[in-house]
C-alpha cells in the first residue's frame, strides 16, 4: 500500500522556516526565495488542511499543530541524516567540515592531516576558517573548536551540544634563535623590556598581564612590531623581528623544529582552552565519531594541566 506522505520539498521548506521562524532564512539556507519557501509552506498546510505558522508583520510563530510537526519531524530528519551517513560512510570516502580559527587551522591542524590521512583515508576534511565561530543552525558544519575561558564552558554550550577539551592555553615569550645570538641572551623576566616585543591586536594587553604575572612593572620596549592574527606574531618571531608571546597551540610545531625557542621559562596558564563542540546528532554518525577520537588523540599532549 502507498505512503501517504507529504511532498518533501514542502516538508523541507517548513522545517527550515521553523528552526529560523524566517521564510528569508530558510530561503537563504535552501538557496530559494522567500515566496518559494512561503509557497511550499502553504502546500504543506493545505496537505494537512490546517495551519502551521501564524504569520505576523514582522516575524512568524508556529501553532501548537506546527511545534508538534516540528518536534516529530526534527526526530525523522536526524534520523535519516544519521542513514545517510552510515551509508557514505561504508563507501570510500567521506567529508567532514570543521570550523574554527584561521591561526589554529594554518599553524596547528593543517600541519595534522597527513596524520588523520594514515588513520582514515576515508575521511576529508573541509576547513571553514572565521574569526567567530559559525551557528551550526545557518551552516553545513560538522564541528566547531571554540575559544572558551574554562570556568564558562557550561553556560557557553548550549543543551543539544556534545563538547570536547582539546587543548588547555599557556603563554610563554618566543623569538628565533638567530634573534637571541644577535642580541644576547635573557637573564631575568625584566630583561624582556629591552628588547623589540611583537603584539598581536587579538591580546594587545598580553605583555602587560604577562609582566604582571612574573612581577615585572612594565614599560614601554625600545621597538614594536603590532599585528593583526596570531599567525602573523610566530611569522614576525620567526623572522627574527623580536620576542612574540608564544600561545599552545600556535608556537607549538615552531618549537618542536627548530624555529622557535623559549629565552625564558616562565609557561603561565592563562584559564582559557579548545573546545571541540558539535550537535548530539553530529555525534551519532561513525565519520563524526573517529574524526573526534583522531582529533583528541592529537591533542592528547596538550590537555595535561600545568
């Protein structure tokens, strides 16, 4: 006997509308136009023969029979999300797409895939670099590293979201070592302020909290290179341009090869870290689950508290 099942574009178009309460984003989301998605709506609501969303001037609201669709419809959608990745997932490859913050992606993931490519072959990843993290909502991501001070994680995630620790934030100095044997070596942490110092404007307080923090009052250095990303503070520093403020994980590969050194040991822990967010749903698929098990094995070194 046939289904008796509504029009899925229309089942579509709805389900969009009622996540964003907007036939505009949901347009934008679907790459229709708002009369499009307010047309397949109207569809719906006639198969049913009664209405979904009340529809005011400026915004829309579902009726009680719409939030019930949706909450019924949400289930079935993660459901067949979840089938379908299964099956992408026994093929031969499958694609992952993960968001975070362009200096992470060039100085500290980029420099990983090789490693994920020896584990899962199977599995590419599509890097969407922003300076703030995308809404899972209005975007096809997979998973997001987020930037959070540890003692608001649980307020900054909200319910429906699985997060992971991935990395635990410390600064140090770095510079390059030819920088060092050009203009001497430094003794004591007060001996940092007679030298060129890099800032970045994402910290543009760093060196003062970090002169606070080793109990040095500080001044002003003889030279200053400013800056706009993390990325390009390491490059200034391993250019020899001066001493940057070195953040895990950003420095991390600089110093393992060579490139970087440390000119003093004072490693502070700032109170932030790398969260690896993703949906509940998200969590369910098998690509999702071993690209996270690479990832925080990856990490692993990193998680260790100071």
């Amino acid at each position: 006997m046939a289904r008796k099942l509504p029009p899925f574009a229309s089942v579509r178009a709805f389900e969009a509308a009622a996540r964003h309460c907007s036939f505009k984003q949901a347009g934008q989301e679907l790459t229709l136009t708002p009369s499009a998605i307010s047309h397949q709506v109207k569809s719906l609501e006639n198969f049913f023969g009664l209405l979904l969303f009340y529809r005011h001037r400026s915004r829309l609201e579902l009726t009680d029979a719409g939030k019930q669709y949706l909450h019924d419809l949400t289930k079935i959608l993660d459901q067949l999300e979840i089938a379908t990745d299964r099956v992408i997932s026994s093929q031969e490859t499958s694609a992952l797409t993960i968001n975070l913050f362009p200096s992470l992606a060039s100085t500290w993931l980029v420099s990983r895939i090789p490693s994920l490519r020896k584990a899962h072959p199977e599995i590419n990843v599509r890097m969407i670099t922003s300076t703030e993290p995308l809404d899972f909502k209005s975007s096809e991501i997979d998973f997001s590293i987020h930037y959070l001070k540890k003692t608001e994680v649980k307020k900054s995630i909200k319910p429906g979201y699985m997060v992971d620790l991935l990395i635990n934030e410390t600064v140090i100095p770095v510079c390059s070592s030819a920088y060092i044997k050009a203009h001497g070596p430094l003794v004591e942490a007060r001996d940092i302020l007679g030298h060129a110092l890099i800032y970045c404007d994402t910290e543009s307080d760093e060196w003062p909290l970090w002169c606070d923090a080793v109990g040095v009052v500080y001044e002003e250095p003889p030279q200053r290179v400013v800056v706009d990303n993390r990325a390009l503070a390491i490059k200034a520093a391993v250019d020899g341009l001066g001493i940057a403020m070195g953040r895990t994980p950003i420095h991390d590969d600089y110093i393992s090869r060579g490139r970087l050194v440390t000119p003093l040991p004072f490693e502070l822990v700032t109170g932030y870290a790398y969260y690896l967010v993703y949906t509940e749903r998200k969590g369910q698929m098998r690509s999702v689950q071993k690209f996270r098990k690479w990832l925080l094995e990856a990490s692993a070194g990193r998680r260790l508290e100071k």
